[in-house]
C-alpha cells in the first residue's frame, strides 16, 4: 500500500543562474531522473517534487531509464547490449514504483515519460542525425562531448580504456537529441537536475537555442538535512486521478 508523504527530514532549494528564483513561480518544468542516483531517490526525491508543487504549475517527469543501458555495459564487459536494455528498462520500472508516493500526490499538473517514448519521437532521428554530423564536423562541439565524457570516465577510473570511451560518447551522443532540441518542443521553461549543465549539454543548448532563449533554463539543486519535519504540500485525495504504467 502507497504511503502518503506527509512531512520531509530533508531541505532541498532550487539554484539558479542569470534569473531569479521568483521567475520560476507558476511556470512550467522538466525533472531529468537519473534511475539510480541518490539525489533521485527516496527523502530527496520526495523533497525535490515537494518543493516542484509549490512552485510551478505544471512538471513533466522523464525517466531516462533505457539510455543507462549505456552505463550498464561500461561497468559490465560480458553483458549483451540486449541484456543491457532489458535490465535498463526494469530499473525504470522498479523506480516508478518505489518513488510513486513522490509523485502520486501531486497537486500540480504532471506527466511521466520514459527514455524510450523520446527515442521514438518522430523527430529524434532527425536531431541525432544532426548532432553527430556536428561532432564530425565542428572542433568545438566534438570537443566539449569528449571532456564531458573524460570527466565521467576519470571519476569512474576508466581513463584510457577506449571501450568505455565509446559507450560513454555513445550515451552522450543519444542524450544530447532528447534533452536539448525535443524537449524544446515541449515549450516548457525550466529543467530541474542536481546539477548544472556539462560542457557537452551547454554546447547543444547553445547551437539550438541560442544563448537568449527562456526555453529549458537550468535549475539545479542544493540539499540540506532538516532538525524536524516539514508538512509536505501535496494533498492526499490527489493520487485517484493519475494511473501510471509500469511498462
């Protein structure tokens, strides 16, 4: 049975650059869920979404489930790319259904959408087919998807190791489609991460939108514990009028 999340042990505010916080009210936002990062998960997550419904009017939740399938082969050799997906996708799965009380109870707008329902958008293909032939051929957007992908390597200890270079330029080169020219036809305005963008990230922004643009300003997040409990925001009678598949 689904827990109502009345209070929170966590504090979390939003960080924002070259606007202020006030612009973020009544607005509209994406959350980017990393499936398996901590920050995306149980206290903070509920924190997170708290915070999300008293401040804007609508949120879309993507869970990039699938393009971790990426990951999961870089941390192990002998799984198939199939084996890989399937795994990915389960994750997805368990993590709607863990941090469903997260999300059940909001009283805003929303929406859930998954990697997959991305990649098979009728102008993905176009957008990636652009975004490589711009790592082919421009120096500086090649550049900064190859330091976003040495930083992750470097953390993860896998400098040097060419195969992990590949899926990790691989992640990123399917990543950069979705999150900068497809969610920029949603028309929404913010989109909350933990942290702000990377190189690889910002160079898309850039040649898509512009330097100027209000479409998909970054928002990121700062946690902090709390000494007591906070009443939540969300209301109780809201979780009947939302049904999630675990697909």
């Amino acid at each position: 049975m689904m827990h109502f999340p009345g209070t929170t042990l966590v504090k979390v505010n939003f960080r924002c650059k070259n606007y202020s916080k006030e612009e973020l009210i009544n607005s509209t936002c994406i959350i980017h869920i990393s499936v398996g990062q901590e920050y995306s998960e149980g206290e903070k997550f509920l924190a997170t979404m708290d915070l999300i419904n008293k401040t804007f009017r609508s949120c879309k939740i993507v869970v990039c489930d699938t393009l971790q399938r990426h990951s999961i082969q870089l941390e192990d050799s002998n799984i198939s790319a199939e084996e890989a997906y399937k795994k990915a996708k389960n994750f997805g799965s368990e993590w709607l259904a863990r941090n469903e009380s997260a999300y059940k109870y909001l009283s805003i707008d929303y929406d859930i959408t998954r990697w997959d329902d991305w990649l098979k958008h009728e102008n993905y293909n176009q957008y990636f087919v652009e975004i490589v032939e711009l790592y082919e051929k421009n120096l500086a957007y090649r550049k900064s998807i190859n330091e976003t992908a040495y930083r992750f390597l470097k953390r993860k200890n896998f400098v040097g190791d060419q195969r992990a270079f590949d899926l990790c330029r691989k992640y990123l080169l399917e990543e950069c489609p979705v999150l900068i020219p497809l969610w920029a036809t949603t028309q929404y305005s913010f989109v909350v991460y933990p942290r702000f963008r990377t190189a690889a990230m910002k160079s898309t922004y850039d040649h898509f939108l512009g330097t100027e643009s209000t479409l998909l300003r970054e928002v990121a997040l700062k946690f902090n514990p709390r000494s007591k409990p906070k009443r939540t925001s969300f209301l109780e009678s809201k979780s009947s009028t939302k049904e999630v598949l675990y697909s």
